[in-house]
C-alpha cells in the first residue's frame, strides 16, 4: 500500500499554502491533518469555511461542538481527532475524565447529553438517528436549526476522521487516553 506523508507547505498549491499560513498565525502551528487535506485546496477551504460558519450564530457554543466532535471521533475510532478534540476540549473547560464521559454516549448536563446522544446515534448508523434519539433531542430543547446544526458537525466531522482513516498520518497532539 503506498504511504502517505504530510506534505510540507511548499509541496502544496499556492491556495493551500495561503490557507495554511493563516491556520499557522491562528493556531501556532499547521496541524499535519490540515497539511494533509491541503492536497486539495478545495477541500481545506470547504472544511474550514464550513467549521467557522458552524460556529456563526449556532444552537452550540464552542465547547458543547467539541463535546460533538469528541462523540463522533469515538464512534469513528479516529485516534487524531480524538487526540486534537480531546486537547481543544480541555482548553474549552472540560476536564480529562469528562472528555472519557462524552465519548462513552454520555453526559451529566441533560441538554449536552441529549446532543451527545444524538451525535453518536447518527454516526453510529449511517446518518439514520432514530426515533428515540430524536425526541429525546427535541425534548431537550433543541429545534429544527440546532437538528440541522448537530448534523453538518457529524458531517465535518466524520470527514476529517475518514481522511486520517486512509492517511494514517503521524499524530501531532497528545494522546487521548484509550477507552
């Protein structure tokens, strides 16, 4: 099977390079992921365009999108983004042994865990949630936009953790604690 590599900036279009300097300025470093999908200046615009207006005007503030990251990447077996989502959790304000609680299903706060649940039924069965999933999310308070919300982040998500899935590129971020 050929290997995969994380390219390096210079490797990359002109477009991918322009994007990833910004990603660079923002975050400190170039997550190898985000290199890697830079292979298609398309695609790492689309993904990044997509995660900043799903973060505009949303049904989810920043750490409960993370708590949906965290679910879906457990039920994709994403070591990378369990590993960069569990690291943006903790600087969200989760603690290690509630980020080990979102990706077992599960949450203390009702309206979170109504969501996590949700997240992780759609992942789990090909987008199909479930009647169950469903009003117990509805009955939680969320609306038709946060439903619609929940699904693109499993989406994006889901995208991300299948580009590792045939990359197997190196993680760059600290280890999530296996489950």
């Amino acid at each position: 099977m050929k290997t995969i590599t994380v390219p390096s900036k210079d490797q990359l279009s002109a477009e991918s390079q322009t994007i990833l300097e910004s990603v660079e300025k923002k975050m400190g470093k170039i997550p190898n992921l985000y290199a890697t999908i830079g292979h298609s200046s398309s695609a790492l615009k689309s993904m990044l365009e997509t995660e900043a207006s799903l973060a505009h005007d949303s049904s989810f503030s920043a750490k409960e999108r993370e708590a949906i990251n965290l679910v879906v990447s457990q039920v994709n077996a994403c070591d990378y983004c369990l590993a960069a989502h569990t690291a943006i959790a903790k600087m969200r304000g989760f603690t290690e042994d509630e980020t080990i609680e979102i990706r077992k299903g599960s949450f203390s706060d009702a309206g979170l865990d109504a969501a996590i649940k949700l997240a992780q039924s759609i992942a789990n069965n090909k987008g199909n949630a479930g009647n169950a999933a469903l009003e117990n999310f509805f009955n939680a308070g969320y609306d038709e936009k946060a439903l619609v919300e929940l699904t693109a982040l499993v989406a994006l998500r889901s995208f991300t953790n299948y580009v590792f899935a045939n990359t197997q590129i190196p993680v760059d971020f600290p280890l999530a604690k296996a489950i």
